[in-house]
C-alpha cells in the first residue's frame, strides 16, 4: 500500500462533484439494498408521460434509464452537480433546473405523474404533494437513521441518539400529513468498507454531512489512526442504512 502522504494528496485533490462513486472502484465497497432502485426506477419511468427527479446530483442514477418520458425534469441545486447533469442528460432532452434550496420546486401544481429521488436532503413533502398530479406517484430511496454513524463518530466521537427526521416511521407520518398515501416502505442496514485512508478523505470531501467541518489538516491525528488500524485490519468497516418508500396523491 502507498503512504500515507501519497494517499491522502491523491483523495484531496481528486474531482467529488456528481454522483458518481467510480473513484473508490477497488478502494472502498458497499453492499446494495435488495430491490435494485435504479432498476424499479427505469420501469417506472418507462410507464408514465411525465417525471420529476429530485436532487438528481449529477444525473448518473437517473440517466441510467433507458427510456425517459416525454417530458423529463430533473431538480440540482449545487451549481457544479447541475452542469454535470446537463452535460449528461441534456442531449436525451431533459429540463434541469435549479431551485433555492429549501425553496418551492419552480413548477405549476400537479404538473407531474411521477416524482423519483435517490438520497434527497431532505424530502419537502407538501412540495412532492402539490407538483404531483391527482394520482401521481412518489417513488424514492433515502438515506436511513444513523446512516454511517460508525464513519462519523470515529472522526468526532459519540454522537445524540437523534435520527434527524430520517427514520422511516417520521417519514411516512410526514408524508401522510401532507396528504400522501404510502404505499410502501422498506428498510436495508447494508455493510461499507474502506481499503485505504485516500478512501475515507476522498468520501468526507463528498458527502461532506458526514463530518461537517472535515478537513485533512482538522482531522490530521485522526486520519493517522484510521490509516493505522486499515493497514492492521485490512479494512474499516461501517454500515449504511436506506430506506425504500411509494406514495400516491
């Protein structure tokens, strides 16, 4: 294995924008929940005239589709992200826009049959309710409660007992008070592993909830540890949780 110096500069200076994962091939995994998403995404999608994507990243999970409706949007509100998804699903005729976080979705009411997302910030259901047309569907995964804790809390120790809105049962309640039905929701607690110190910057710099003010030089002592305990165990292991929802207005 390289150095430790060597690992962390190649992690923080490598490209983290989009929502591809494709840097950590060979340096990191994570187990997938069982039903496939992106697979139970592109059959919907294929089954309805119109689709929003909420939070699409750069595009990547969505545009593995192969087919889109007529009309396809896609929400980004990370400058760099939404060039990404133009660039990627521009030529395929999809409208990426880019609303304020935390504000309204920049559409009429009920324009929409379907509305997808794959790990949203944070749903804003009476906005998901009012774009949606009467009998659209809400077709999501999010991320789970104390998702990666193990990752964080190695990094800046025990963490509250909160779950952040972000448990399964607030969220169906929060959609259901908006004037959703849920239809379904199902759980999976999935196993991560990190092969190398680069990894685990490279991943902090991305998904950058996770230790908030991370940065090399803040966490340099800790770095050091993770990259000792690695190079003994072979690995640093955590746990992702996820959560799989559908509902109809």
């Amino acid at each position: 294995m390289r150095t430790y110096e060597e690992l962390v500069a190649e992690a923080t200076h490598a490209d983290v924008t989009g929502w591809s994962f494709a840097w950590l091939d060979g340096r990191a995994t994570e187990e997938r929940p069982p039903w496939g998403y992106a697979r139970l995404l592109a059959d919907r999608l294929d089954r309805v005239a119109s689709a929003l994507d909420l939070d699409t990243g750069g595009g990547e999970v969505v545009g593995e589709a192969p087919r889109f409706p007529d009309r396809m949007c896609v929400t980004e509100s990370w400058p760099p992200n939404a060039e990404r998804a133009r660039t990627l699903l521009g030529p395929r005729g999809v409208e990426v826009h880019e609303p304020e976080p935390g504000g309204p979705l920049p559409f009429p009411d009920g324009s929409f049959e379907l509305v997808t997302s794959r790990h949203p910030i944070k749903p804003d259901w009476p906005e998901i309710h009012r774009v949606l047309a009467p009998g659209g569907r809400y077709f999501a995964q999010h991320v789970g409660p104390k998702s990666v804790v193990g990752l964080s809390e190695f990094f800046v120790g025990p963490l509250p007992g909160t779950t952040d809105g972000r448990d399964p049962a607030i969220e169906q309640a929060a959609a259901e008070q908006a004037g959703l039905t849920v239809a379904e929701v199902r759980t999976a607690r999935c196993r991560m592993e990190f092969f190398d110190v680069g990894a685990v910057v490279w991943i902090l710099r991305k998904c950058v909830w996770w230790v908030p003010d991370f940065s090399v030089e803040r966490y340099g002592t800790e770095l050091r540890r993770m990259d000792e305990l690695i190079r003994d165990q072979g690995s640093f292991v955590t746990h992702s949780t996820r959560h799989l929802i559908e509902a109809t207005r």
